[in-house]
C-alpha cells in the first residue's frame, strides 16, 4: 500500500513540475512514448498517435493509444495557445491496452485550429476527470520531462 504522507509530497511535485512543462511545451508532431509515473513501484507508459483531420468540429479522433501500468486513464484534447497546449476542450476514458480509433466528443463545438490529445492517468475519483481542478491526480503520463501528446489540426468544415 502506498505511503499517503508520499504520495501527496510526490503529488504536489508533479504538479508543480507539470506547470513547469506546460509553460515550456513546445510544436512536436511525433507521438510521445513511456512514462515513469511519481512512484517508483508502478511504471506507467504509454503513447499517442494522432493525425491532421476534417470534422464537424464535435468530435476529435485519436488514431492510437496505449496505456500501461494503471488500469484506466483519459485522453483530454488541449487546444492550442501560442503553440503549447491550453485549456480542455474535451475527454474520453481509456482502458489499459491498446486502442485505436478512439473518437473524443468535444464539451462545445471548436473551430478550425491546432488540438493536443494528451494521455492522463485515472487516479482520483475513478470515472470522473479532476485534472487540474484536484491537486495532483488523473495527472498527464510524462515520456521523460514531456507530457504524452500528440499536435494535430482539426480543419471544421
């Protein structure tokens, strides 16, 4: 069992790491690979592939993901500020394994623009996303220093 006094102190690190990325995050249109998550007993790993699309702009699909090493997560579409991902725009749950062709609905309608799907774990409240409203869960799997995400263009036509 995971020691509770760590897990927050790893937490809120992760948190404040993860700003820090953000704030750093750059054009990469390469899908990302493996994490290691904040305790050193689990790994959590994972990729997301996705490609420049047409659509209605209510729905985003995800060409691939996988996950390891937690038993759920989420995909949350960011759309794009000045090249880094901003705000979410919309989620869908993902199970551990592979998938392919996950379509991800949008809270709202967007528009013709660049999107960052990106791969989060499922650890708060299982079934419900609280990134970043709840201090450090359903945090983004990290390949190294990056979050796993994938830049696309969304074209609504």
């Amino acid at each position: 069992m995971r020691n509770l006094t760590a897990r927050r102190s790893a937490a809120v690190i992760s948190s404040l790491f993860l700003a820090f990325v953000l704030a750093g995050c750059g054009s990469d249109d390469e899908s990302s690979t493996a994490v290691p998550a904040e305790d050193s007993s689990t790994t959590t790993t994972g990729t997301v592939e996705a490609a420049d699309q047409d659509g209605d702009g209510s729905t985003l699909t995800v060409s691939s993901v996988s996950l390891e090493g937690v038993e759920q997560g989420w995909i949350a579409v960011h759309s794009d500020v000045e090249g880094k991902p901003g705000p979410v725009v919309g989620t869908v749950q993902v199970e551990q394994g592979e998938s392919s062709d996950v379509v991800v609905e949008l809270d709202d309608t967007v528009a013709t623009g660049d999107y960052w799907p990106m791969l989060h774990v499922d650890d708060g409240e299982i079934g419900a996303y609280e990134f970043p409203d709840v201090e450090g869960v359903d945090l983004p799997v990290l390949d190294g220093e990056m979050p796993v995400m994938q830049k696309l263009t969304l074209t609504v036509s």
